[in-house]
C-alpha cells in the first residue's frame, strides 16, 4: 500500500517558528508506526536553519497521526535535525525533558481574517463593541462561514486523534479558541502544532487566513488581544502540593517572570497591559479566579489543599508551546533549591 506522508516541521524563524511541510509517498504492508517513518531531508538555506553551501537538514518523524483529510494519508511531525543528527538550534522539542507526569492544557486563542480584517469586520469603521461575541451565537456575532470553518476544525483534530477539549467564539469578534490537553511534556504541544496545522491547511481552502498575533488590532484599540493560556500540573503538584509548596512556587514564578516572558511570544507588550483580563507585562501576580493576574488559581486547587493544576495566562497565541512547557518546567525544578535557600538565609 502506498501512503501520503505530510512531513511537517517548524522552521528557523524567529521570534516565532512557521509550521512547512511536504508529501512524501511511502509504501508498507500494513498500517505503519511513527517508527515505521524514514528519516528524511529538506533545505535548510531556504527556512533559516542552514547555509546555501552546507544546506541539508534531517526531518526526524515523532509523532503520527492520521491525515483526516486525505485518503491513505498520515501527518508526521518531525524535529529538525543537524547533518550529523544532533538536535538543531531551532528544535525547542528536544529541549523539554520527557516527563509523561507533567501535564499540559493549552488554550490557542486566534482571529479568522480576510481582506486585512478580522472575519466579520466591516471593509471600513468597525462593529458592534465587545460584549455579544464571547461564546455568542447568531448571525450578528460570528458572521456566514466562521461557524463552518471551526465546526469542520473540530472534526478534523477528533479524526486525527488530537485530544481536543473544547472550542468557542471568543470576546472579540472574528476571535476564537480550542483547547488541548495533553499527559506528558511534549505530547500536548506536538497535538498543537498539529491542530494548527490542520486550521491553516483548512482555511487555505475558504480563502480566510488565521492571525495568530496577539494583539492585531493595536493596543490603543478597545479589542482584547489572543493568548495562549497554559494550564499546568506535575504529579507532585497533583498529588502533594500544599500551600507551603505553593507559596515557594509562586515565589520562583515571579523570581523567573522576565525569563517566562522572554519565551512566551513576541510582541507581548502589546497585550500584557493590564488591561482586558491581563496583568501588566513587568509584574507577576496571582489571584484565585483572577483572568486579570498572571496566574489563575482555580477554585478547586486552594479546595483540594493546594493541589491541582495552575493557569498561567501570560503566554501569547504567537508562542511556541514547547518553550512555553520548557520554561514552566525549568522554574518547577527550581523550588526546592529556592526553598532551601530561603531558609538557608
């Protein structure tokens, strides 16, 4: 049997990498595994991630999944590779340790957008202010084709077998949200560069772009920007936790905030204003309930005895979730030697 294998990858952009892909035929006798999948190449000269004399770059198949889209058809995401097959500079993945403990929820904010607007927008002026969108329905609040391209969104991750929590119109209009959730470091992010794959190969076909910035309407505009909202938890935050934990935790949080910063997307300073459901971009915070902190403590966590999971809502729609996860991840490892330093002193 021959099969479509979409090889897809991020490139070397920065601050923020681009999804690239291509089609590779492959043939096997039986349904194949990620395993299964050659190692293959690609010009690094022409993605940034290699010189036009020394140009060629290895695409390492790590996960697979069903290309719901096409027949006899699997999407390989693949890390980026050096010659020698030591990890690129860009690959962010194989900078995160495996941990299937730590969990992961990611909530991708974005705007449909069509002749240089949001979809729905009037050609000129603006509409109606903020207040009707937020999970609105009918005509006025979502316009004619949105509904199909999010609905149509949904059955393509499920199909693939991304684990897709939740989908809905958000507070501005042409502005939406999915969630995934993913257990283990790495697999909540793959399952995202994946459904972000799918939404842009989807929208190709309804002529409609997606916008992924965080704020492309401008700050000085009453409009709420897009974030990338990361929910997190390991075992020990699950399982121990405790407020004496949490309280070192939060301290480590805001000892880190400029290196969080610097990892969870361009252009944050647009959006991080305090203003729409944001903290100020220089200040880290917490507060249960609080969408307007830098970090949601859910109701259920301070109930549970401090255990659960957290919301860190800094991070931006532009943001890479593998650095994201990383950074998070860096600063959790950090507590213990925060803690004992505190004390020490």
């Amino acid at each position: 049997m021959k099969y479509k294998a979409e090889y897809i990858w991020l490139d070397g952009y920065e601050p923020t990498p681009n999804l690239r892909s291509k089609t590779k035929i492959v043939s096997f006798d039986g349904e194949p595994t990620v395993e299964d999948m050659p190692i293959w190449n690609f010009d690094g000269s022409s993605t940034r991630q290699a010189p036009g004399d020394n140009s060629d770059c290895l695409l390492q198949p790590v996960a697979l999944f069903p290309d719901p889209a096409r027949t006899n058809a699997y999407l390989v995401l693949c890390e980026v590779l050096l010659a020698d097959g030591t990890p690129h500079p860009s690959n962010g993945r194989a900078t995160i340790p495996d941990d299937p403990d730590a969990w992961f929820g990611f909530e991708q904010e974005y705007f449909l957008w069509k002749d240089g607007v949001p979809l729905g927008f009037p050609r000129e002026g603006y509409p109606a202010p903020q207040g009707e969108y937020y999970t609105g329905v009918g005509y006025k609040n979502v316009g004619d084709i949105a509904r199909e391209i999010v609905d149509e969104h949904i059955d393509l991750c499920l199909a693939a077998g991304i684990n897709l929590e939740g989908v809905n119109a958000e507070v501005a209009k042409g502005q939406w949200e999915f969630q995934i959730f993913g257990m283990g470091s790495r697999r909540a992010a793959d399952e995202l560069w994946i459904a972000r794959y799918l939404l842009l190969r989807l929208c190709e076909r309804f002529q409609v772009d997606v916008n992924w910035h965080p704020k492309p309407l401008g700050a000085e505009l009453d409009w709420n920007g897009s974030g990338l909202h990361t929910n997190f938890s390991t075992r020990y935050m699950r399982e121990v936790g405790g407020e004496e934990y949490f309280e070192s935790l939060m301290a480590a949080f805001d000892a880190y905030k400029d290196d969080h910063i610097a990892v969870y997307g361009p252009d944050n300073h647009l959006r991080l204003t305090g203003l729409h459901e944001t903290q100020s971009i220089d200040r880290f915070n917490y507060g249960v309930a609080d969408r307007g902190a830098s970090l949601r403590v859910p109701h259920s966590f301070v109930r549970d005895g401090h255990r659960g999971y957290l919301e860190d809502r800094r991070p931006n729609s532009l943001g890479d979730p593998y650095r994201i996860a990383g950074r998070i991840l860096q600063t959790i490892e950090t507590v213990p030697t925060y803690v004992e330093e505190v004390v020490a002193a």
